[in-house]
C-alpha cells in the first residue's frame, strides 16, 4: 500500500501558525510610566498620560492589577482599567 498521493493531486498548503500573543510577566510604575516586562525580555514603558484612569490613582489602586490570559491583558478592578499588552505596543 502507496502513502503517497496520486500523480497530478497538489500539495497540501503549508501549516501556518498564528503569532503568538505578546505577554506581560511583571508590572510596575515609576512616577511618570507604566512598566512591562514581557515573557520574552522585552521591556516597555508607556507613559502615565495615555492612561488617565491610572495617572490619576493612587499607588496602592495602581497596584491592584492582575494579569489576565496568561499575561495578554493587564486589569486593574478598583479603576476599572482593561487593557491588552498588543494594543499597548501598537500604540508605541
């Protein structure tokens, strides 16, 4: 028994895969910008004034986030902030 295709029967395409998503592992502020570190090393700042919700919480409601979707979105429940880390680095 033949495994191999008839003469003349095309090649399956190729498999494409999506990219990955791009994920936060850490979040952080300093006194003008938020700051993530991606699971692959990269590190972005983004300045507070593009968030206005988190420019103008305090630090303790700044600091209660979690990560959501294994790090594609950030949430913050006390400000009612969502945001996905790939709208965040399309915005740079």
């Amino acid at each position: 028994m033949s495994t191999s295709a008839p003469p003349g029967t095309p090649s399956p395409a190729p498999v494409s895969h999506p990219p990955r998503e791009p994920r936060a592992v850490t979040v952080s502020f300093t006194a003008d910008a938020l700051h993530l570190v991606l699971v692959d090393g990269r590190e972005v700042f983004a300045p507070l004034t593009w968030f206005p919700r988190l420019l103008n919480a305090t630090p303790p409601l700044r600091a209660n986030h979690r990560l959501i979707g294994l790090g594609v979105g950030i949430h913050w429940p006390d400000l009612d902030e969502v945001f996905s880390v790939r709208a965040l680095l399309a915005a740079e």
